[in-house]
C-alpha cells in the first residue's frame, strides 16, 4: 500500500511541475459520505435468506490536499464509510450481523474550470480499505477483519462561496472492501478551506 501511494503522490506531483505552473497551496476539507448497503446472507443448509438488509449510512470524511497549480493537485483522505447493524430470527434461532467499513486514500486530482466560481474534477489513486463484520448467534460464522488495497477513483464539482471557501459534490468508489467482492461507493457532499 506505501508502495503505491507513493508511487501515486510522486507521479502527480511530477506531471503537475512540468506544466510550469506555481504552487497555489494547502486545503483542508470535511464532508458526509452517504453509502448504501445491502447484506444478503444465507444461512449453511438453508433454504431461504436469514438476513437481507439494506439501506444508506452517513458518516464524516476528512481530506487534506496541496494544490499544486489550478489544474493539478494531490490529496489524502479519510472516510468512516458505513456502519450497518441487522438482527433476525431463523428457524427459531436469533442472529445480528454488524458490519463496519473505512477508508484510506490518496489520489491525483485534475480539475478543469466551467466558470468562475464552478470547476468540475476527477480523482485517482490508491484506497487502503478496512472492513469488519462482527455476527452472533446463527451468523456468528461471518466475523472478521480484512484489510486491501485497491483503485480509487472520484468525479466531482466545487461551488467557491468565496477565495478560501468552496462546496464540494462528488462520487467516490473506494474500491473492494472484503474478499467476498463487497465494495464501497459513496455521494458526499462537502466544504473545503483553502489556506
């Protein structure tokens, strides 16, 4: 995961010198990432699903980033990306399932102005993922931890309310969470302050 996120910071921060442009500076940023989750589980030997839950979960994302010139930039971030809790019974037998995802990631960010006070951007890199499921009862086979890496990628727009303040929009795909191929994806809504 070092690996690639330096490889990531150093290659962007290599493309946006050579367009020549001057530094533009630090920015810092807090937003809600809004995911849906949907937990299908069945049971050993059952016939039918014991657990099918589905919905959204809000948590906070913090990013810190260097604008390397108006186009190129670099950033990190954090993103608490979910936390889902179900609780059902199966053939008389009562199970919870408790679920838990984050995010760590770093990415090159181009952004290519439409007005303004309105840019519209893109976003790649690596995400180091954790998620953790947690079951009791007739799921209690599901607890675990993982830990991966993989792409990430976002698109987005900014809205300046003015020179250090703007609001963000955007859609994330953190990547592959588990190794059952569960992955997350987010719309977050931000601010962030430019230094």
């Amino acid at each position: 995961m070092k690996k690639i996120v330096l490889i990531t910071l150093l290659s962007s921060a290599a493309a946006a010198m050579s367009v020549g442009a001057h530094a533009e500076g630090v920015y810092v940023g807090v937003a809600v990432p809004t995911t849906h989750y949907d937990l299908t589980y069945l049971a050993p030997g059952a016939a039918s699903t014991a657990v099918d839950g589905k919905g959204y979960s809000a948590q906070p994302k913090l990013t810190i980033g260097y604008d390397i010139n108006k186009t190129w930039s670099v950033e990190g971030g954090y993103a608490w990306l979910g936390n889902a809790d179900y609780a059902y019974t199966q053939n008389g037998t009562a199970g919870a399932v408790e679920t838990k995802s984050r995010a760590l990631y770093a990415a090159a960010k181009a952004t290519l102005p439409v007005t303004n006070d309105i840019s519209v951007y893109g976003k790649l890199g690596a995400s180091e993922n954790r998620y953790t499921i947690d079951g009791s009862g007739a799921a209690a086979s599901l607890s675990g931890k993982t830990k991966t890496t993989g792409l990430y990628f976002g698109v987005g727009a900014e809205y300046a309310l003015t020179k250090k303040v703007a609001l963000t929009l955007e859609y994330e795909n953190f990547g592959k969470m588990a190794a059952d191929n569960t992955r997350a994806a987010a719309v977050t809504v931000g601010a962030k302050y430019s230094f």
